[in-house]
C-alpha cells in the first residue's frame, strides 16, 4: 500500500475504514474531505460507547478484526500527517468534468548520506503516481536545486539517484520539484510538487582549535583551581544528529601543574605554591575530541603557553654583612664613594627598594639614594672629609622593598640591614690659606718697601710642612709688589698711582718646602688711596675767538678744569689770570665759583693785522691738601665776524703778504720748492750706493757659505753671547744646572775693581742669588735654559777692549802693550799697535 516515499492511498483508506461497522462508515468516509483524525476520534468513540451496551459480552471474531483495523490506523497517523502537508502545497490539478481537485500523488523528505564512497549511483527514492498503470504512458521530470548535475530520475520508473559525493558541511539539504508528465501530450497528470533531499551527516570532520595557540599568564603562588585561560574548539559536523559534534576537552602536556574541565576547557592550576623564581613558563598541549570522547571520535590539538606572573615574595636581602671603602680626603663633595645592593629574586615593581642611613657616625657627612634602572644604593659625600680630622666613619644601612604584599608577610620582613666602614686616605694636600680673600689698603704715596699686609698659609698635613710665598706674576705683570717668602709680608716694590690703577688684584702662592708641587693660592685685593699729586687742567682744548668789533665785557670763553685725583668731597677749582697777566688791557677772567671761569674783553676794536693771536695765562688750584696748581694758556684768535658775532675768518696771512702776489704765484712756488728738495733726496740716495761695497758677486751666490753675526763683542766681561762657563771653571758651584731663561732683575752698580776677590766666587754668588730668585717664582721659566745672565762682572785688568774710538784719526793712546799678552791678543797689537809690523797707521 505505501512506497518509499510514504504515500498513502486514499483508496486504501477507503477499504480499511469499510470494514468498520455500518454506522461508522459515514463518519469514515469523510476523512476523504476532512481528514484522519476526526474520523479515528469517532472509531474510539463507538468503541467505547459499543463496550457500554454490550455489558459483560465476550468480544467475538468480528470484533478482533475491527480492533487490528483500528490499531493499523493508528499506527499510520505519523506518515499521514506528513501527506497533509505535501498536498497543502500542492497545486490545484483540475480534470475536465470534475468538480475538486484530486491529490493522486505524495512523498516525504528523502534522506541521502553524506561522502557516499561508491562507484554506483546512489538510489535516493522513488516517485510514483497512481494514474501510472506501468504501460508507460507516464514520463516523470525533476527540476530544482542540482536537478541534471547532481540529481538524475529514470523518467520511466521515477526512481531518483545521486552521481556525485555530497558534503553536508557544504550544503545540508536541496529543493527539488517533480511532476508527472503524459508521454503522448506532454501534459501534467498530476501537479507539480516540491520535495526536499536532505543531506545526513557523518563524522568527517575533526574538532578545531581557530583561537590557538593560546598564552596566557597567572601569578605565581596562586591556590589550586585558579583559572588561567579557556579555549575552545569547534566541529563542522551536525550537532543536531548524533554525537558528532560534542566535544570533550583533555590535557596532553602540562601534568601535574595544570588541570581543564573536559566539557568548558577551563584550564586552571593543580598544583599549589608554583614558585616563578624556580620556573617561570609552561608550555600546556590540550586535546579536543568529538564522539563525548569514545573511541573512533576524531581530535584536534592547541598549545597554551602559561607564564607565572611575578608577586613580592622574595624579601631583599644583602650579600655580606658588612662592606669596607678606601676614599681619599680629596675626593670632592657630591662624589660618588660606593655602591651597594641588596639582592632581591623578584622583578619589577616587586624588586624596587629604598635605601636609607639608619645609624652610625657619618650620617651628615654622607648620603644614600637609589639607583632606579639598577636598584642599587649610591653613597655620596655631602661634606669636604679630613683625615687629619677624622680617619674613618661606619654606617648602618637599610634597604627595604618599596611594595610590599600583606599576603607573604609570612615569610619574614621585608627588609636587610648591613654595616658599611668607610676609611678616610691621606693625600698630600697643598697650603690653605687662613683667609680665601685678604683686602689691603696703601696709599699712593708709599714708598718703595712699605709694608701692605701680611697673609698666611699652613700645611693640612700631619707633617705640616713650612710654607713658602711668592706673587703669581701673571698678576702683577708690572712688579709693583713683593712678599717676603717665610713670613708672608707684602710690601711695593714701585711708586704706585692710583689714577694708573685704583686696585690691584695680585694671587699669593703658597708652596711646601718639602713638596713644591704643592701649590695654595690665596686671592689679595690692594686698593690703592688716593692723595692729592695732580694738579687741576683745562678739560678740554678750548678754540677761543674774538671778533674785531668786539665791546669791553663781551663774553668769548667759559672754561672749565677736571683734576685726575679723586678727593672724597668732590673737587673745588679756583681760576685767575696769572700775575703777568693781571693788568692786561686785553682781556680779563672771572671766576664762577662752581669750578667754571668766564674769560672777557676789556676793550674793543681788535685788528688781526696787528695781532692776529693772543696767549692768555690762566692760573687753576684745586681745594687739596696740600693743594695743588697749574697754569694753562688759553689761546685766543681774533677773527672777523659777520653781523651777528660768527667768525668768519680768523688769518692774517692777506695782511702779510706782499702787494701783487697773487695765490697762484705762492702755490707756484712752493711746487718748484718741493721739487728741488726731491731732486737732493735722489743725489743723496745714489751716492750712498755707490759707497756700499759689493759684497756679493753677481755670477756667484755664495749665501749659503757665509755667517754673519751683528755682534762686536765685549771681551771677557761681556756674556751676553758667550757661556763663561768656557771662560771660567766654576768647580764649586752649588748647582751644575743654572737656570738661563729668566733675566733677572738687578740694579747695576759701578764697575769697581775687586782684585782681592775671586772672579770664580763672584759669579758663583751672582748666580746662586739669581738662581734663588727664579726657583721662588712658580710662573718664571727654568733659569738655566738660556745663556743669558746680563751681568759683566766686577772688571778686567785690561779694561774695556771696545773699539768704538778707534776710528778717531787723532787717537794718541799707545796700545803697543798689547804685544806683550800673548799670542792671544796678538791680531789686537797687530791692528792698533804703532810697532814696525802693524798693519795700520
């Protein structure tokens, strides 16, 4: 009665309700027009009211017939319903001379496995239509979703088959419509209905991890069953149908440290107290597999890397109990003495630490800060160290974590303590003054060898080595100030001027006896007080006219005067004309009282043909004590002026000059004048020429051969361009290396002679004494490095040997004597002896 397609026929429906009692027909055969389900409510409905009336009856044949009927019925409900609903979308197929239409045909979803691995083509089901009498007469047509490509129908028999593989995760169903066709006038029997080939899935497709690989990070110390990451897996597969596509989640790798629930895949620790200073990183495989895990499932496989994350559970703590610096006294302020650091096995902000000074005797002399990139504590000096004061210092230093955790205070405190012992080195310091700056004060009018002031210097040292003084020169470049070298005293050593310098900043070295390279200085500011040594002066070079037409009284002149000292009430001047020119008829000068005068006529009528220039002395005395004067002549012109009193010309030349010369005959003549001095100048010039001698020859440069020396030479007592070490033979000289680069400083003396004194002793003590001089100075240059000593000694038996006058012709002196000195001077006696083979006359 059914085919594969479940359809069920209306006729059958018929012959199986017709086996029902009679007066159940009726309500059967309507289930053609309004269905199934009424008509079974009906069938159980007489049944029951059937077993009322027949009370205690046995049931008989009939009746056991009726009741399989009725149970077959039931049972094909399911498929029914299914029917109902393809014949709702059914179209409408209308036969001539009926009057409904009639549902001849029907099927329900076929179901097509997926990647179907035969050679055949797979049978998916079967139309079919009651009006095919299996003569052939039907044709039956597919069209719809892979209708031709992916699904074929035997036209004949209706049977439908798939050539190809299907996916299901490609596609999971296809829409298809069918009809029945009459072969001989193509037209439909039936109406066209649309189906559906749904795809069945199988477990081709393993679980998939589309997040992984994952990380992730946990704190260290964490309690068993922190979570630490999820992960995921999906599975193509249907998860409608079967077991398929439900996953079960397990660890490969990563026991016992790390567990994941088999249906979340939350993985969380296992294990307590996992220690990131022991190790820091786990790498974790997880497993996915579908079929709930059983046998013959499919899998897939992530990583998941797990850091721990760092917490404060290490304190910090010091290597050594105790450290030992060496620093020298020298070491200036805000220098760095050592480093320290407390070892701490976290990172981070966890490892940050503070240092701080906690006890000992160098709390004000030193400091501790941190090093932020290294953690380490840096000991500076906040104070200048002495040895001589205080030879070492210990330090009590704490260093503790910055961040602490309240849940590892457990383990201990977070903090160290360690001892630090600083030693203070002698170094060899130089002098220190008992004063940075020393102010002076002198007058200007103190002599040569007056005492300014005294300065001190001592050694720091144990050994307290004395000192020696002396004026760094580059700051007194003109000598105007020496200092004793034990006692410190400052005197002058030249007139001073206060108008030249007001002040004079000089720079005293102190040096050690014993260490000279050991140098102090010490800074003197000398002011220089002013006293009254210059005499008031006009302040400018006045240009005085008068004009011919000038009245009695008419002011020329206002003159003014400046002094160069500078008293401490300011200047007062007072002006008048000098004695000789008191009663003058000319001019005469009145004072302002506000150190200005005013210079005016006494009479009128100035004619510059009788005197063009007028010298008039003015005498000035300032308000000093004592007081000083001057007498400054004021130049006056007499000019010829326009009408309101401006020089027009102030020469008298027009006057002067003969009559008839006119300006062209003087410019004339002072052109022939010019001349002629031009022409001697060249007479001169060439005759000088021709009294040089040729000391070259044109052909021949002989430049190369020759040495000439502008150096007339003194004789023995001249040293300037000879080392008399040659001359003389300095055996006991206190020190073989004499110091030649500085000339010293000496007033030279008379030349008397010291026959009784050796020349040996006196050049030995010259330059002992020099040699003193210069090792004092720090700034000179080494006194032996030039042959210079400028010093003749104290004479010569023979006197000067100079031969400046021996060009006088009328020289009467004899030097025949110097015959009798030896082959030495025998060129001299030769040259200016008058004995019968002198060259010269």
């Amino acid at each position: 009665l059914f085919s594969s397609g479940d359809i069920f026929q209306s006729t059958t429906l018929q012959i199986i309700i017709s086996g029902l009692p009679a007066d159940t027909l009726p309500e059967a055969r309507a289930t053609e027009t309004t269905g199934i389900v009424p008509a079974l409510v009906k069938v159980f409905s007489f049944t029951e009211e059937n077993k009322k009336k027949k009370k205690k009856m046995k049931l008989g044949k009939v009746e056991f017939c009726h009741f399989l009927q009725i149970l077959a019925l039931f049972l094909c409900l399911s498929g029914m319903n299914q029917a109902e609903l393809t014949r709702s979308r059914s179209k409408p197929y209308f036969q001539s001379g009926r009057t409904r239409t009639k549902r001849s045909w029907v099927w329900n979803q076929f179901f097509v496995l997926e990647e179907y691995m035969g050679t055949d083509p797979l049978y998916v089901g079967k139309l079919h239509s009651d009006v095919d009498k299996g003569d052939g007469s039907i044709k039956y047509i597919l069209s719809g979703e892979g209708a031709s490509s992916i699904f074929i129908i035997d036209e004949n028999t209706g049977d439908i088959h798939a050539t190809k593989r299907l996916d299901r995760e490609e596609q999971a169903y296809y829409t298809l419509r069918a009809q029945a066709l009459d072969r001989l006038t193509n037209k439909p029997v039936e109406p066209e209905s649309e189906f559906v080939i749904k795809i069945q899935d199988i477990n081709d497709n393993e679980p998939k991890f589309l997040d992984g690989p994952y990380t992730a990070g946990v704190p260290e110390m964490s309690p068993v069953g922190t979570s630490v990451v999820q992960v995921t897996a999906t599975d193509a597969d249907d998860p409608t149908y079967g077991n398929s596509a439900r996953v079960v989640y397990s660890i490969l790798q990563g026991q016992p440290y790390f567990s994941v629930e088999p249906k979340t895949g939350v993985i969380k620790t296992a294990l307590p107290n996992m220690d990131r200073e022991a190790k820091d990183q786990y790498l974790l495989v997880i497993q996915a597999k579908d079929m709930v895990g059983q046998n013959g499932g499919l899998s897939g496989t992530t990583s998941v890397t797990v850091t721990l994350t760092d917490v404060n559970d290490n304190p910090p703590r010091f290597p050594r109990r105790s450290y030992q610096y060496n620093v020298p006294e020298s070491l200036p302020v805000a220098s760095v003495v050592a480093r320290i650091k407390a070892a701490d096995a976290d990172v981070g902000p966890n490892a940050e630490m503070e240092y701080k000074i906690v006890d000992g005797d160098g709390l004000g002399v030193f400091k501790i800060s941190v090093d932020k990139d290294t953690q380490e504590g840096i000991i500076t000096i906040q104070k200048e160290l002495d040895f001589e004061a205080k030879t070492s210092y210990t330090l009590r230093i704490e260093a503790a974590n910055m961040h602490v955790d309240p849940r590892f205070l457990s383990l201990g405190p977070f903090s160290d303590m360690t001892t630090v012992k600083i030693i203070v080195e002698d170094v060899d310091e130089p002098p220190v003054f008992t004063s940075r700056l020393y102010s002076m004060v002198v007058s200007e009018a103190a002599k040569v060898g007056t005492i300014i002031g005294t300065v001190a210097a001592h050694d720091p040292d144990a050994s307290n080595s004395p000192v020696r003084y002396s004026i760094d020169r580059n700051t007194d470049l003109e000598r105007y100030f020496n200092i004793d070298a034990n006692s410190g005293v400052i005197t002058t050593a030249k007139s001073l001027d206060r108008e030249t310098n007001a002040v004079h900043n000089i720079t005293v070295l102190a040096m050690e006896s014993q260490n000279p390279a050991q140098i102090g200085r010490g800074y003197v500011a000398i002011t220089i007080l002013d006293i009254n040594d210059n005499a008031p002066e006009f302040a400018m070079e006045y240009e005085t006219t008068v004009c011919e037409n000038a009245q009695p009284g008419q002011v020329i002149q206002k003159i003014s005067a400046i002094d160069k000292d500078d008293p401490p009430n300011g200047h007062q001047f007072y002006f008048s004309l000098t004695a000789e020119a008191a009663n003058n008829h000319n001019f005469t000068l009145q004072d302002n009282k506000d150190n200005t005068a005013t210079v005016l006529t006494k009479r009128n009528g100035f004619r510059r043909q009788e005197q063009s220039v007028f010298y008039l002395p003015i005498f000035i005395v300032d308000s000093g004590s004592p007081s000083l004067s001057s007498t400054n002549t004021l130049t006056i012109r007499v000019c010829d002026c326009d009408a309101e009193g401006i020089a027009q010309t102030c020469n008298a030349e027009a006057y002067i000059l003969p009559a008839g010369l006119s300006t062209g005959a003087l410019i004339a003549i002072l052109a022939c004048v010019l001349t002629l001095l031009v022409l001697v100048l060249l007479i001169v010039t060439m005759r000088r020429r021709k009294k040089e001698p040729l000391i070259f020859d044109e052909e021949r440069d002989i430049r190369e051969n020759i040495v000439r020396y502008d150096d007339e030479g003194g004789g023995e007592e001249d040293t300037e361009a000879f080392d008399m070490a040659a001359l003389r033979n300095l055996n006991i000289m206190r020190d073989t290396k004499t110091r030649r680069d500085v000339t010293p400083e000496i007033q030279f003396l008379s030349r008397p002679t010291f026959k009784s004194i050796p020349d040996n002793v006196i050049f030995r003590e010259f330059i002992w004494e020099r040699l003193k001089e210069a090792d004092v100075d720090p700034c000179a240059p080494p006194y032996d490095s030039l042959q210079t000593y400028a010093f003749e000694g104290n004479g010569s038996v023979a006197e000067s040997l100079s031969s400046l006058d021996s060009i006088s012709s009328n020289s009467d002196q004899n030097y025949d004597y110097l015959s009798d000195w030896g082959p030495r001077f025998k060129r001299l006696a030769d040259m200016y002896g008058t004995g019968p083979d002198c060259l010269y006359s």
